[in-house]
C-alpha cells in the first residue's frame, strides 16, 4: 500500500492558524453584538402612545389639584376637571396599559346567580414579555401616585378643608383600586399555587394518618 504525505510549508500552516482566529474573532463581534441588541430590546418602549398615557391623566390630576389649591379658582370648575381625569385614568390604566405594558388584566363579572366575581389574568407568554422600561414606568406611576394621594388626604384632615376632601378621597380610591387590581395579578398565580400544594399536602397528611389507623 501507497501512502503518500504531502508536507505543508510553515509559512501556509501560519497563514491557516491566523484565517482561523479571524474566523472566531468575528463570531466574538457578532454575538456580542446580538447580545446588545438583546438589551437594547428589552430597554426599548414598545408602546410609547400607552406608556405617555399611563402618566398623563394622572400627573395633570395631581399637578391641577395642586394649581387650585395653591393658586386658587373656581372650585367647581377644579373639582369637575380633576374628577374627569381620575375617571379617564382609572378607564385607561384598567383597560388598556396593563395589558399593553406588562401583560395584566383585571375586572369584574356578574354570573348568571347575580354574584360578583373578580377575575385576575396575567399573561404568561415569553415572545410577548413586556419590556424593562415599560414595567419601571407603569409600576413607578402605580405606586406612587396613589401614595401621593393619601398625603393630599392627610393633609386636607389637618387643614380642615373639607370641601375637597372627597375629591381626595375618590383619588385615594379609583388609583388604589387600580394599584391593588394589578398587585393580585401579580402575585395571584404565586398565592393559587401555594394554597393547591397546601391542599395537596394536607390531603396526603390526612389519607396516610387515616391508613395507619385503619391498619393498626
């Protein structure tokens, strides 16, 4: 049997060693690449037409509130423009930005019995996840301005104007509505499976204690 060897020169292994690092060198770039254009993603505002919205009704509430108070006017006229807006948040932040910015949903149903129920859904697809900076400025709007709010309302007690304390008051409820609305999307999935495994375990508990009565 023949074998015949070809010997390559030093100059060409060098030359195929070098072609070979620029190779991986390039697939280095392009996958740090798409793991920035991964974080530039999900820092991304997908919906910036909800995401101003969520803000707006809200902020103009508190900062006409404050103009009123401060500056003075018509109380009338105050007090219908803040209702309006409160109403106008509450519709689009139930409605429309928590299903748009972070995938939540909730409302109220009424069963053929005439009972209420409350339902709670959250969206659990990874392909349609809510970006990083949708969820801070939906959640951020959600706290604190029903924080603000109560702080309106304590100090409306102290100073004794009671003529807009149910202003405030229909503030404090309509945003701490929405605000604890989505707090049991949240959290809902977490609470209905801690208590199905408690369920679980306690009928195991049960029918194992039953068993060994029953056998001794």
């Amino acid at each position: 049997m023949l074998v015949v060897m070809n010997r390559v020169s030093e100059p060409d292994s060098c030359h195929l060693v070098s072609r070979f690092q620029d190779s991986n060198d390039d697939e280095d770039v392009a996958l740090f690449d798409a793991e920035e254009d991964s974080a530039t993603r999900k820092n991304k505002i997908k919906h910036p037409v909800a995401s101003f919205f969520h803000l707006f009704f809200r902020v103009t509430a508190i900062l006409v509130y404050l103009l009123c108070g401060s500056v003075g006017g018509s109380f009338i006229a105050c007090m219908v423009t803040i209702i309006l807006l409160l109403s106008c948040d509450f519709w689009t932040v139930k409605n429309i930005t928590g299903r748009l910015m972070v995938g939540l949903r909730w409302w109220n149903q009424v069963d053929d019995d005439g009972k209420n129920h409350w339902v709670f859904e959250s969206r659990k697809s990874s392909a349609s996840r809510s970006s990083n900076a949708e969820s801070r400025i939906f959640w951020l709007g959600l706290i604190i301005c029903p924080v603000v709010w109560v702080i309106f309302a304590f100090f409306t007690l102290v100073s004794f104007k009671i003529r807009w304390l149910a202003v405030v008051i229909l503030g404090v409820v309509l945003q701490g509505a929405n605000l604890y609305g989505y707090v049991r999307c949240k959290v809902g999935a977490r609470t209905n499976l801690k208590n199905m495994a408690t369920n679980y375990f306690g009928r195991q508990f049960l029918k194992q204690a039953f068993t060994k009565q029953e056998e001794s």
